[in-house]
C-alpha cells in the first residue's frame, strides 16, 4: 500500500484508474501464450490497491 501512496493517489477513484492502467500495461506485454498468465494476477493487483481501506 505504501507504493500506491507514494503515487499520491489518495481516494478509490484514482486508486482504481491507476490499478485499470497497470492492467492494460501488463496485458499488452505479455507476449503470445502469455496473456492467460496476465489475466490470472489481475485479483491480486486488486487486491493490493484496496489494501488498507
């Protein structure tokens, strides 16, 4: 959680843009037969931008 303050992302809002962002970003790098892999860690990046609420 400390990470995602530092960003200075302080209500759900912006916390959750920010989470939709890395989201895009990880699915578009993963290469081919790597995307299922890239979906799989979504709930855990959720996770971690709700920690602390």
């Amino acid at each position: 959680m400390a990470e995602v303050e530092e960003t200075g992302l302080h209500t759900d809002a912006q916390r959750s843009a920010y989470v939709r962002t890395l989201y895009t970003t990880s699915y578009t790098a993963a290469g081919p037969g790597q995307r299922d892999q890239a979906l799989a860690v979504m709930p855990a990046c959720t996770r971690s931008a709700s920690a602390g609420h």
